[in-house]
C-alpha cells in the first residue's frame, strides 16, 4: 500500500473516531475495496458501520431503494446514481455519512460511457456532494484510484460539513 493511500486512510480513521461519526458505504465499481481500505487499521469499527457491495441494478435497487427510472434515465454509470446510493446507504444504515462509488472501469464501454468514467458521491443529513473522475490506467489502476478519490471527498466533505 503505498503513503499517500495509507495516509488519508489514518486521515479518515482519526477524523471520524475523533468526532464520534459514524460512516457506512455502498459501492459499485470498487467491489468493496473502499471497505477493505477502512478496515485495514485497527478501530474501525468505532465509526465503520457497513459496507455494501451492489455491483448489478437489481442489487442497487432491491438492497439500497435506488430509483429504477433514475437508473433507465441516468444510467448507474452517472452522478445520480453516485449520489443516490450514497444517500440510501446512510438512511439505510443510519449513518452520519454515506460514501458510494459507481463506474466503468473497463475494458469497455458500458452504457456508452468510456472506460475509465466514476463518479464518487458523499451524503450527510442535508447535503450529499459528488465528483466526476476520467481515469486513464488499466481495471486494477482504475479501480485504486476510485477508492483513493472516493475517500479524499469523504474526508474533505466531512472537515467542511463536520469540523
């Protein structure tokens, strides 16, 4: 793991535990890396509630309540869905914050969208913010650096939304 990775998981782990939050995550192109990242340190469960893995649309539908016209609309690949799942999750889970992750990381495109396309989404009660990501590397590379982004908006929303 390399130091910048291992720096803005400690960043998290202090941040939350320090201010008694508390964090659950729903991801999509990440698979669960989000969640492997924030159990890596011991403590994590004082504020990592749950991670939720809803790689398919029925999945993102049935488990997190996600809207089906959203997703015919928008498609998971967008803004929306990012947005959307991270707030579900927090609901869901009752969780100050909600983290999501959703995306293309290749080889292909998928529902038109290039490789490499991933939106990250952060929601806390009355606020949910997003990020557009082009990442440019292979599916591993890709779907690092999705994790890595996703948890570098969580920590900077959470210090302007919490602090």
């Amino acid at each position: 793991m390399n130091e910048d990775l291992l720096e803005i998981i400690r960043d998290v782990h202090n941040f939350f535990i320090g201010k008694g939050l508390t964090l659950s995550v729903a991801e999509s192109c990440t698979g669960g890396l989000v969640s492997h990242y924030m159990t890596t340190l011991p403590g994590a469960s004082t504020f990592f509630q749950a991670g939720v893995v809803t790689y398919s649309n029925i999945s993102k539908i049935t488990i997190l309540g996600l809207s089906s016209a959203d997703i015919e609309k928008y498609g998971v690949v967008s803004d929306t869905a990012a947005r959307e799942m991270a707030e579900k999750v927090r609901v869901l889970l009752r969780t100050d914050y909600g983290l999501a992750a959703t995306g293309n990381l290749g080889p292909e495109a998928l529902e038109g969208k290039e490789k490499g396309l991933v939106y990250i989404a952060v929601s806390a009660s009355g606020r949910t913010v997003g990020k557009e990501l082009r990442l440019t590397g292979d599916r591993a590379y890709n779907k690092e650096q999705a994790a890595f982004w996703a948890l570098k908006l969580l920590l900077e929303t959470a210090k302007g939304v919490g602090s």
